[in-house]
C-alpha cells in the first residue's frame, strides 16, 4: 500500500474515536447547531436527486475515452488519457456529501433571501455542481475548470438535468479564478489542486470576497499531510471563527457572532 491511502486510512481511524459530537451537543450557535443536527441527520429527498445520481450511474458505465488536462497535484497541465467510468468511480463526491451542500444551500437561501452566488473550483463531471445549482434555480453557480474534456461531460450531464444557472470558466484556476471571480461569495467550495500552496492561495483570495455569512468548504483536508496542514492553517487565521471537520470536507465560517471554535463531526 503506498503512503498517501495508508495516510487517509489513519485519519479515517483517528477522526472516528475524536469525532464524538455527531448530534450537535455543545454547540451554542443555533444556527450551527441546526446545520449539524438538521442537515446532517435530515433523512429526506428532494425532488432532483434521483435524477443527479442517475446521471452519476451513467458515468459510472460510460466506456468513452476523454483526453484530460489535469492542473491538479498531479498533472501541473500534462494531458492524460482516462476512462469517464474511471474518473467518476475516484474523484466524484459521494451522493452524502452532494445532498448536504444542497440542503446547506437551500437553508442559506430562505435565510438570505436572495438568489446566492456560488463558486466551485474544481467541475470534473458536473455532479456535485448539479447539486448546488438545482439547490435554486435563481442561484448562480460559478465553477472553474481546466480540462475541456471533463467540461464538455459535464455540460452534458446539466443538459440532460435540464439546468441553466451555471457559468462555466475554463483554464488553469491559477489564472482564472482572479479574473472571473469578483463579486461577493455566498459559498464556495474548492475541490481543485490538492497542495498547499495553491489551496492557501484559493482560501485567502475566496476568504477577501467573503461577507459574515458566508460558509467555505475544502474538499479532502484529510486527503494528505500537506492538506491537513493547510487546513489547520485555514482554521487558525484571523478572519475564520468556526470550524466543521467532518472528515471528507471542512466547511469555513467568518461570522463574528460564532466563537472561535472547531468542531470534528461525523456525516
């Protein structure tokens, strides 16, 4: 076994045993507690996830071949070969996950009351950018890609979702992200290089647009060493209040009514 899946297998372990608050107990904020007790134990289903997840099974089937240009820890813009059925089996989010940042984003939405302005970094197939945008059609979902390929999947899958509030930048996010995203962010959610380097620089240039409610989330912070040393660096800095570790992704959030505490939860 080499040592990042022995890594990620030992922080696994070691988040179940510290992971004792999975219902909320102990968290004063009621809106944080809402999100852990309500949204994280909320068994219900809404309207559109049959549809998303049969989208991800036809991924999960699909034979094509796609030609993909990969900016992440790996690839630094290298092309390589990979079968969709591959890369949906590997990088695509867990249905659990999808659904929590869709009820997150429909509970933001009835407590702004506004449309929310959203940004991923990281498209891959489009599934989890399903999730966000069918959360509100009146949303807008920003999300960054660099692969043309894995763009041209994912239009795909939205096409035959039937959504049409989401704007699509293509390039490396080392470019792009600072051109494109300019307005006030409500939520975003960054799944894009997995080093530290860029993931810091993402959070801070994310954090600069960020208002007192907005919430962040970083995909694989348990994912290796240098991921969990960004996030602990993300949880220390001065603009963060509380954070959520639920070991698959933390979520991030700047509102100065919060005490400055973390959370290690269960999903």
């Amino acid at each position: 076994m080499s040592s990042q899946p022995l890594y990620r297998l030992s922080s696994w372990l070691l988040h179940q045993v510290l992971a004792i608050n999975t219902s909320g107990e102990g968290i004063h904020s009621p809106s944080l507690f809402y999100v852990v007790r309500m949204l994280c134990k909320d068994a219900s289903s809404y309207y559109c996830w049959r549809e998303i997840e049969q989208r991800r099974q036809c991924m999960l089937r699909a034979p094509k071949l796609l030609h993909v240009r990969d900016f992440g820890s790996v690839g630094r813009g290298q092309y390589v070969d990979r079968l969709v059925s591959d890369i949906a089996r590997t990088s695509l989010e867990s249905p659990r996950v999808g659904q929590f940042f869709f009820r997150l984003l429909v509970y933001l939405g009835e407590q702004h009351q506004r449309a929310l302005n959203i940004v991923e970094l990281g498209t891959n197939l489009g599934i989890t950018t399903s999730y966000l945008a069918l959360a509100h059609g009146r949303n807008r979902v920003q999300t960054f890609e660099g692969s043309e390929a894995l763009i041209e999947m994912a239009q795909l899958n939205w096409n035959k979702l039937d959504i049409h509030n989401i704007e699509v930048v293509e390039g490396n996010i080392d470019d792009t992200l600072y051109t494109h995203a300019r307005e006030r962010v409500d939520f975003a959610f960054m799944d894009a290089n997995h080093l530290y380097e860029p993931t810091w620089r993402y959070f801070d240039y994310l954090a600069s647009l960020a208002h007192e409610k907005t919430i962040m989330a970083v995909d694989d912070i348990h994912s290796s060493p240098q991921m969990y040393e960004v996030w602990k660096q993300i949880q220390q800095d001065k603009r963060v209040t509380t954070t959520m570790d639920f070991f698959y992704f933390g979520l991030i959030f700047f509102d100065t009514h919060y005490m400055k505490r973390h959370y290690r939860l269960r999903l």
